[in-house]
C-alpha cells in the first residue's frame, strides 16, 4: 500500500427538507455531473428532540434506476411497498432496496425510547442494463451485520470485505464497500482500496486525522462532514489522543455511464424520464 489517499475536498452537509417535511443533512445530491459514481445520493436523518411529537416521513413515492440503503443506528423506519412487503427497519438493521423498474414504498420514521432518530440514506446507481431489473429487498438485521475488531477499531461490515469477512449485503451491481467504522482514541484505521474506486467518509462522530499520507500526515476532519479523497491504493484515519471518531466509509467502483436524476428517478437519458412519468400516469410502473 504505497499510495495512500490524501483529501480532495471536505464537504459541509447541505440542510434539506424531504418527504413530508422531514429536516435532512444531505451531503451527495443526485447530478448529472455525477461527481461521486457510483454513489449518487447520502442523507443524514438526526431527530433528538422528543417535544416535536411524531415525525413526518416519506409517503408513498417511486423508485426506478437505483438502490437505495437504509442504515438505522437509533429508532426504526416502517417501510411498506409495492411488492407487498412491509416492516420495521430497526436500530442497527440495514434495508437494501434495488428499485430496478419499478417500485413504490412509503418509509417512515419512529423515535427510539429515548425519542431519538438516527440513519442514514445512501443511494447507489444501477448500470444500464439493469436499471429496468426486477426490484427487491435485502433486508438485515443487526445481529448478522459482522463486525471486527482489531487496534482499537470497531468495524461494522455492511458490504465489503475487512479482513476476509465478508457484508451480509450481496449481488449489488456496483459491489461496493459500506463501513461503520468506529475508531477509540490514538487508534489507527487502514484499508485497502483499489485505484480508480470513488472514495468517501462520512464523518458523525468525533475527529480524526484523515487522509494520512507516506509521511504520516493527515488533516483534522470532525463531525459532521463528508470526505471525498484523491485516487490511491489505500486509505488511512488516525484518531489524535483527544477524540475518537464514528464514520461511514464507502468506496466503489464507478459505471463512468451518463446519468439523467429527475427526483427518485435515476435513468441514462431523458426519454427514459419521460417514459417513468408516462408509466406513472398510466398506472403501469410497477411491473407485475
Ligand atoms: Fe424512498
């Protein structure tokens, strides 16, 4: 690992309302650039204060094009859809949702006891050829999400491979890397990345030195940013003697395919948008 990855650029999460009205950090927004293919969008959903009474969610909307993945860490989501399916995305569980033509869901947060909510929403491209896929659901629940722990490191594998344990989430078009990792203080995280693989942290915890390149310098990021990094072999975060750090860690190889984002649409050209909103109109977007 003689490349490290060093910082391009540290990103302030954007404040955005969703849904009904739900309050989000979103720090990757879908954009026909498509700066961070293969990933294409990540929200932050953070609600600690219980006088707001119930929160507002995201009712009955479309997919097509993508997967979306759902990582709760406090509270739960029940989510019901198209398909049939319906359930609770609890405090440690991960929904990994492959809209592929067609799917309509509903998603709506609960506090925990406490009356927090807290998860995250990453949105992670489909290649062409299977953007008109059958949809479906990998659901996973906390209890087989594999963590390892090592130097200090908590390790939590929601898909990717740390040390030759293997995510529960599988055959995912992009196949990327989806890391919690959890890091005490003076503690050191590295991991190999191929060249050519879109990097990024999301950093919700804490601060740490990220970046560290060959001569063991990296720069302070704290939470709550979003880390893109320069190409490399390799990626390392130091924790300083003050802080530990929380963060997400993604990293995949991207389709270098053109994109066209319309809202919960993510297609290759124009007509295919056209097409999902004709499909919509017509009531022939879910397939059956
Ligand atoms: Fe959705």
């Amino acid at each position: 690992m003689s490349n490290p990855r060093t910082i391009k650029q540290v990103i302030e999460p954007n404040q955005v309302i969703e849904g009904a009205g739900v309050l989000l950090r979103r720090s990757i927004s879908p954009n026909r650039e498509n700066l961070f293919d293969p990933f294409l969008l990540f929200d932050h959903f953070a609600f600690n204060d219980p006088i707001q009474g119930p929160i507002a969610g995201f009712p009955m909307h479309p997919h097509r094009g993508i997967e979306t993945v759902t990582y709760m860490l406090e509270g739960s989501v029940h989510h019901r859809d198209s398909l049939g399916n319906s359930g609770l995305i609890g405090s440690g569980d991960v929904q990994w949702m492959t809209s592929g033509s067609g799917i309509m869901h509903e998603e709506m947060p609960r506090r925990s006891e406490q009356g927090n909510v807290f998860g995250f929403q990453l949105w992670v491209n489909l290649p062409a050829d299977l953007k008109m896929s059958q949809p479906r659901y990998q659901e996973v629940t906390a209890e087989t999400i594999p963590m390892v722990e090592k130097d200090s490191a908590k390790i939590r594998i929601v898909a990717g491979e740390v040390d030759a344990v293997n995510g529960p989430v599988t055959e995912i078009a992009a196949n990327p890397v989806y890391l919690d990792v959890e890091l005490d203080l003076g503690a050191s995280f590295s991991y190999p990345i191929p060249f050519g693989h879109t990097t990024v942290a999301y950093v919700f915890e804490g601060e740490a030195d990220f970046g560290v390149n060959a001569e063991n310098r990296g720069q302070l990021v704290n939470a709550v940013h979003l880390i893109e990094f320069n190409d490399g072999d390799s990626l390392q975060v130091n924790t300083t003697p003050d802080s530990g750090v929380r963060f997400m860690l993604m990293a995949g190889a991207p389709f270098k395919e053109p994109i066209v984002p319309y809202g919960p649409f993510v297609m290759n050209t124009p007509e295919e948008i056209q097409q999902a909103l004709v499909d919509l109109r017509n009531g022939t977007f879910v397939k059956t």
